[in-house]
C-alpha cells in the first residue's frame, strides 16, 4: 500500500470513489454534483448552448424526492461546463501531483486536451449526427449515430494531432493520460451498471459467467496460440514471444508491461509491444463496432461480448463498447451492452497479476532457472491492476441500495439521479480517452523503429483466429439474448 498515491492505477481508484462518493451524497437530500454539463442533441450553430445544461434539469432527476436541495437546475450551460472543467482540472492537477508529475504542465496539457476532447463530444451531439427516433423529426435527416459518435470525432481529431504536429504532442504529453483516464472511467461506470443489474438479475449473471469464460479463453486459447506463431513461425525469443502473447491476446498494455516485469525483460520490450498494442487498438476501435453492427444487426449483446474479447487495452475496448452500443439505437436498453462489453474486459485484467505471476514461477524456476532465487508470493498483488477494486466496489455498493430501495420509488429516484450525475463524469474520461489514445499513436515514429515483424505477427494473430474465436464464443453464450 504504500504505492498507493503514487500511481496511475490507484489514482484511477480514488479519484472515480471521490465522484462516487459525491454522487451518493443526494441520497441524504444534497445535490452535491447537479451542476455538471449534461451535453445533448443540438441542431442550429447559433444555438450551441442548446447542447449544454447542467445535469440536475435531466429527466433522472424528475423522480428525485420533494425537498432534495438542488440549486443547479436553472444555471445555464456554459456555467455547468466551467464549473466541471475547474472541478476535474483540481482533481486530477492533484493525483499529478502526487504522482510526482509537473503539475504545472499537466495542468496546462489538461487544459487543451478537456476543451479539445469537449468539443468532439459536442461536435458529436449534433442534430444531423446524433438524432435518433423520436428525437428525430419526420422528413429530417440524420446519420443516426446517438451521441457516441463524439467518440469517434476525439479519435480522429487525436490521430491528426498526433501524427501530424508532433510538437503539439510533445507539449501535451504530460497529460495524455489515456489508461489513467479509462480506468478512472470504468471506476465510475461500476455504480452505474450496478443498478442496472437490478433490472435483469438472469441477465446480469449470464454476463457475470461469460466474463469468466473469458479468462480461460484469453489465457489459455490465445495466449498460447500467440506464443506458438511468434516461436515457431517468426522465430522471436521467449523475451520477445511472451510479452507479444500477453499484449496481442490478454488486455495490450497492461499486461505487455505485467509479463515483461515477471520475466524480467529488457525495458524496450514492453515498450514496443505496447506501441503496437495501441495502434492495432485504435484501427480496431475504428473497424470493429461498424463490423459487428454489419454481421450482427439483430444480436447486440453478441456484438458487445465481441468487443470485449477482442479489442485490446482497456481504452480500446470499453470505447468500442460504447461505439457499438451507439450504433443498436432503438434495441432496448442498449446501456447493458457497454455493462456487457466492460464484464469481459474487466474479468480478463483480473488475472493479469495471477499470470504474470505464473510466468514469474516459469522463468525463475524453468527457463531461467538460478540458484537461492524466489518469487514471493506478493508480486500478485504488485501486479494487480488496482483499478479494479474500485470497479466492483461501486458495483457492489450500488447494487445492494438498488435491492434495498427497489420498492421505494423515491429512493430509486435519487439512486439514478446519482448515476446520472457521476455518468457525466465518466462520459467526460471516455471522451478524452478517446482522444488522447490518438495523440500516442504516431504511425510513423513506430514504423522506425523496426515495428514492422511484431506487427504481422499481431496483423496474422488478431485477423487469423483471435477475432473469429471470439466472435464464435460469444455467438455461443449471447445469442438471441435481449435486455428487457
């Protein structure tokens, strides 16, 4: 624990507690975060306030108790959104600082990328992109998109900006933060999916056993099968083979880096694994919603699971999630297949300290085996992604209020008008997620480097068997399954 202020995955942890502990406050009659911009549909370009207003006038605040004090519901728009930028610029300035960042420079950074990744969203609520029946007026037209389609807006936006002003990307570095953005993000979304669960149990535990499932094939299917192409057929050393396996079939990042620790490989191992990760994660993110929506236009729970197993990093894949959920407009509630697309990915990182402590056993007591050398048994904690923790515990709180007030409507009122005041802020790390991940994906520093062989390993692995795997399992445990 006593890392515990000095990283980005625990940081990740507090941060997502402290707006969840603020959002529960209005169970006690306080409106602790009524004021944060809730961005929806807008149409005329001289109307653009229209997209904005803070989150107390949602209509999830409508069921809220008599004699809840919230004072926000008239503050108009451009106020909300200062006021959430001042908020999170505190925050996360904060967590930078323990982390022993320039605080002053990622402030500054912070300052560009939340203004930048803001007007993508906004950008991304716009009439003609986003409107959806009945929000859609009859003879007017739209892409039909829903406002998720800012994701795709900052993705693009970042991969300009990164590939094409590198300097502009230097000075930003400080904050371009994706993992630590998505992981706070998916901290939040737990309490969130927590009382959706209690509108489906059966489904909710379908979803709980498929992310089981996962692991075994993650760990157990594609790891293996990577490991095998990379030795056998590219002929790549085990220091090389192992971190490719874990980043190419596992969660990209986190366990490239977890498996080159255990393994005690050279630092420009996981760092060029990682590269790659990202960049395959970001054409992923931009192929595999609109795929699944093609193939699958009648399974939407199938094609959630299928981003979860397939997308790597946790950006990537909780993003594409988001993407594919905006692309089932109109089929139930769609939010359970964010919930479904999260489960699998959250599963799969449970294990990452598990697994990267096998390989440890592997290699010290095997591969390279020395003399009076030991793997204590506390590098699975080390390597267990913290952020996790933070997930199933608003989960699990969330969860168990939503069973204990199900039958008071008030109470359940001031439950989702507490979902929906966090959900802002989780919208708000999605979207910069989104963008920062284009600010490291700089295609051509990569392809210097000499990334050219571990990408067709990537390239024949993700496109010859871990795709169609996936997509297979997943057809097996979700087909004709529908969110009530």
């Amino acid at each position: 624990m006593r890392d515990a202020f000095k990283t980005e995955d625990w940081w990740a942890v507090w941060v997502g507690l402290f707006v969840f502990a603020l959002s529960l406050a209005i169970l006690g009659g306080v409106d602790l975060l009524g004021w944060a911009v809730d961005t929806r549909i807008w149409k005329q370009l001289g109307s653009v306030q229209e997209g904005m207003a803070p989150v107390a006038s949602a209509d999830d605040y409508k069921a809220v108790p008599q004699g809840t004090f919230s004072p926000y519901r008239q503050l108009p728009g451009v106020v909300s959104l200062l006021l959430t930028y001042a908020f999170l610029l505190v925050v996360l300035s904060t967590g930078a600082g323990a982390m022993a960042l320039d605080a002053r420079r990622f402030a500054a950074g912070f300052t560009v990328i939340f203004w930048a990744s803001y007007l993508c969203w906004l950008v991304g609520n716009t009439y003609h992109i986003a409107a959806t029946p009945p929000k859609l007026a009859e003879g007017d037209w739209s892409l039909r998109l829903t406002g998720e389609a800012g994701f795709i807006v900052a993705l693009l936006a970042g991969l300009v900006i990164g590939n094409f002003f590198p300097r502009a990307t230097g000075w930003l570095r400080e904050a371009t933060r994706p993992e630590w953005y998505i992981k706070t993000a998916i901290v939040i979304l737990g309490g969130f999916l927590g009382v959706k669960a209690v509108g489906d149990p059966r489904l909710t535990q379908a979803i709980l056993f498929r992310g089981f499932a996962a692991i075994i094939e993650a760990y157990l299917i594609y790891w293996a099968l990577v490991y095998f192409i990379a030795r056998r057929y590219f002929r790549f050393s085990r220091e090389w083979a192992a971190p490719l396996a874990s980043g190419i079939s596992i969660c990209g990042v986190s366990a490239a880096i977890a498996t080159g620790a255990a393994i005690r490989a050279r630092p420009i191992v996981p760092v060029m694994v990682s590269s790659l990760v990202v960049v395959f994660s970001v054409v992923e993110l931009l192929l595999l919603p609109f795929l699944a929506h093609a193939v699958l236009p009648n399974e939407p729970m199938v094609a959630a699971a299928w981003m979860g197993l397939a997308v790597k990093t946790d950006g990537a894949a909780v993003a594409s999630g988001a993407v594919t959920q905006g692309l089932f407009p109109g089929q139930a509630d769609t939010q359970w297949m964010l919930m479904t697309t999260t489960t699998v990915k959250v599963f799969i990182d449970v294990f990452i300290g598990v697994w990267a402590f096998v390989l440890a056993l592997v290699w010290v007591y095997g591969i390279n085996k020395k003399k009076a050398e030991t793997v204590p048994a506390a590098e699975i904690w080390q390597r267990f992604p913290k952020f996790v923790i933070g997930y199933f515990l608003t989960f699990v709180v969330l969860l168990g209020l939503a069973l204990l007030f199900r039958d008071s409507p008030g109470r359940m009122g001031a439950l989702k008008a507490a979902t929906a005041g966090s959900n802002v802020f989780r919208v708000l790390f999605f979207v910069m997620t989104f963008f920062t991940i284009g600010l490291v994906s700089n295609f051509r520093r990569l392809w210097q480097e000499g990334i050219g062989r571990l990408a067709l390993v990537y390239l024949i692995s993700l496109f010859g068997f871990i795709i169609w795997i996936g997509l297979g399992i997943s057809w097996i445990f979700f087909h004709g399954m529908r969110p009530s």
